[in-house]
C-alpha cells in the first residue's frame, strides 16, 4: 500500500485555485498519475483530518514549450500531470500554510 506522501505530490496554490477555496471549500492537489478517486480521498482525510465529500480528477497532457536563447530557440516538453479536487465538507478548511 502506498503511503499519502506517494499519493498526493504537493497542493496547487494558485488564483484560479484559491478563488474556489474561498467560494465553494474545494481544495486543488497534485497528485500520483496511478491514484485513483479512493485512494486521494484517504490521503487528504488522513493527512489533513477533514471530512472529503468528493474528489473530481483529471489529467493535464503535456506541452511544448520553446524558449529563445542567444543560440537559437530550445524546444522542450513540460511534463503531464494529474490533478485532483477535493471539496470537503461544510465548515472544514485545511490550513496550507500554518507549518511554514
């Protein structure tokens, strides 16, 4: 079995994601490519000792990035990943910063 470390990569903080933290108390991580729903349900419950009341999952493709240098332009890949949404129960919170 996996431990919540394996399955939950970090959380995304961004705008987009803190907007719906503010309005509808749903959380965004990045999690494990082979995690399924289950699973990213025990690991923020576990780890962050809330109520999850659903989990909405999808994977970002990767894409390609070109970036100019002084020798010509480098071409790349930024890697796929896969993203979880966490909507937890009314009156629950998780605190991202409080261990800093």
């Amino acid at each position: 079995m996996t431990s919540d470390r394996e399955i939950l990569v970090r959380p995304l903080i961004t705008e987009k994601a803190e907007k719906k933290t503010e309005q509808l108390t749903q959380y965004t991580f990045i999690v494990n490519k082979g995690a399924n729903k289950i699973e990213i349900k025990k690991a923020v419950q576990d780890m962050y000792s809330v109520t999850v009341e659903s989990v909405n999952t999808f994977i970002l493709p990767a894409k390609l990035r070109t970036r100019n240098t002084r020798n010509g332009s480098s071409k790349g890949l930024k890697p796929a990943y896969k993203k979880a949404i966490v909507r937890l129960a009314e009156g629950e919170e998780i605190d991202f910063f409080s261990n800093l």
